[in-house]
C-alpha cells in the first residue's frame, strides 16, 4: 500500500511495508550515514520539569502538602526527541535553553539519549520550566513557563538538518511563526502535534502532513464543540489542510483518518504510574514510523503501544521505552 503526502507544492508516493517497524519489519531506516538526512528532526522546546507528588490538586486558595520535589528532563518538544532516538531514529533537536544549571541539565539529558543537539541554542533568558502536580492516579496538572523558548526564532531553524529530514516534527509549545518557518523550509514529511493548542497560521496547518491532537485540542482548533465521534471530527479538521489527521483518547487509544480511510486503536491494558509525557512518546513513535515508510494508520497501533509504555513509569523522559519494550507489550486490539 502507498499513501499521498504532500511536500511543498509537490506530492510524493510512500510504499508502506506490510508491518511496522520493530523487528517483524524494516527495523532500521537504510542510509544513516553522517551526511545522510535524519530521520527525525525536531523543533521545539526544552523545559526543567519541577514534578511534586500531591493527594489532590489544590482549589482557590488552598495550600496542599506534597511529597518531595523531583526534577525531570522535559519539554514536549525534547521529549518527542528523546522518545524517537530511543526507538531507533536517527533523530537532532533544535531549540533554545538557558545558561543556567536546568540548560545545561536538558542539553546533556538530549545528547546521553543519542540525539543531536547541535541545534539546541544558549541564550539569555532562563530556561524554560514546567511545574508538574502528579496525583495518586497518575494524572497531572501542568504550568510551564516557556523562557527561553519563547526566543526560538526563524533563524535558529535555518538549518540543514531541517531541510533535508524524513520527518519533521513540530509542537504549540514554541512561536508558531517559527514552526512555519521551519516547516516551509522541510522538504519531507511534517508532523504537527498541536500541544498546547494556541493561535495556529492557516499557511501551518495547511503545510502539516499529518496533525496530532486530543480532543481537548481538536475542539478548540475547531472553535466549536467536538461532534460525536473522533473520526467525524479527525474529518472536519481535514478541511483545515492537513493530509492526515490523529486524534489521540487518552485511556481509548487513538483514531486516523486519511482522505478515505480511518482507523481506530485501543492501548494494551498496563498499570497507570504517571501520564506525564504519553502523548510525546505517541507522537514520537509515530514520526518514527513514518520515517521508516509507515504510512500513518499503520503506525498508528506502534504509536497507542509506545504511548501506554510510556504511562507505567514516572517522569517523562525516564519513562519513554525503547523498540523492545513496545514490542513486548501485547498487541493492542483494535477496529478498523
């Protein structure tokens, strides 16, 4: 099977092997030589995540009592990096950090995972940080502040690697100006996961290959109530102009929808730890997968599986598993 993307003005076929990329397939994307393109790029943030462990999240007004602070590689956009390297991909991110201890700490958690961080720019302001409240549930409330990520700009994405990468990949949690600008430049695939969801250009979304959202996100993209069912919705968002949209559920997987086909898939039962960083290593794998020739409801059970592996660890990118581990969870139902 093939599918159609669109790159620039132009359209470009992709042969999508029988089965996905993990060993019963192409475990490996041919050509990673030092001058080859990457299989990954991605543009976009790295934050110091302050994760405190609280009985429940605190009302107007009311102070809770937490357990000790833990401090974590994060970022949506450093995650989704970190979760590709550690699925095979041959993956660089470009993005601003701080001079300070949390950018020096995010820089090394980049290159110790194998990513290329040439890309990852110093700069003046702090270091963007997230301030995670993760409750018995495993769920979490998030404020970041973005810091030196607010500075990304278009010439920091100027770059070779950006240009010549099978998948670039793109979230809300930098300029949006700037992830334009970086997505006019690719010449592969683009991946927009729209988290956090904010003002978006027309000429992005229109650029974006395939888009990634909840239903949170989707809605508000949207400007209106979601309709029943993901799959309606994937389709409305379609019209906005990406190729390809995904929907992610949360507990209940994740839906594509193309131009004519859908597909749904639900996540393989695990123990819910913490669900911080689930949707980055969704993201992550999927881009991965398309890398290796995917096309993207195929890569759509890889990417629910490394999502589910991803929430039976703490922390984000700590809890991000590598190609055998995704493997070895069992194969997740699901319905076409």
């Amino acid at each position: 099977m093939a599918f159609r993307c669109r790159v620039g003005l132009g359209v470009f076929m992709v042969d999508s092997p029988a089965t996905w990329s993990d060993g019963s397939g192409p475990a490996t994307v041919p050509g990673t030589a030092a001058g080859d393109p990457f299989d990954v790029v991605v543009v976009g943030s790295a934050n110091a995540d302050l994760v405190v462990e609280v009985p429940h999240r605190p009302g107007p007004g009311e102070t809770v009592l937490g357990g000790d602070l833990t401090v974590f590689p994060g970022g949506k956009g450093a995650n989704q990096a970190v979760a590709a390297a550690r699925l095979g991909a041959r993956t660089a991110f470009v993005g601003r950090v701080g001079d300070d201890a949390h950018g020096r700490f995010l820089r090394e958690a980049l290159t110790g995972a194998g990513v290329e961080a040439s890309g990852l720019r110093t700069t003046t302001a702090p270091t963007g940080t997230a301030l995670i409240l993760l409750t018995p549930d495993g769920e979490n409330s998030i404020v970041v502040s973005p810091g030196a990520n607010a500075r990304l700009d278009a010439a920091d994405v100027d770059r070779d690697e950006v240009r010549r990468s099978r998948v670039l990949l793109l979230q809300g949690e930098v300029d949006a100006g700037t992830s334009l600008a970086a997505a006019r430049l690719a010449t592969g695939l683009v991946v927009l996961n729209l988290a956090p969801v904010g003002p978006v250009p027309p000429p992005l979304l229109e650029r974006c290959d395939v888009l990634v959202v909840n239903e949170y996100e989707a809605a508000a993209l949207l400007g209106a109530p979601a309709p029943d069912g993901a799959a309606r919705t994937a389709r409305l968002l379609r019209g906005r102009g990406p190729s390809v949209v995904v929907i992610t559920l949360g507990a209940l997987g994740a839906v594509a929808v193309d131009g004519v086909r859908h597909r749904s898939v639900r996540p393989p039962p695990v123990d819910v730890v913490d669900t911080t960083g689930a949707g980055d290593a969704f993201t992550a794998a999927l881009a991965q997968q398309l890398a290796a020739g995917v096309d993207p409801l195929g890569a759509l059970e890889l990417a629910v599986r490394a999502g589910a592996a991803a929430v039976t660890r703490r922390g984000a990118q700590p809890s991000f598993a590598t190609m055998s581990e995704v493997v070895a969870l069992p194969r997740a139902p699901h319905r076409r």
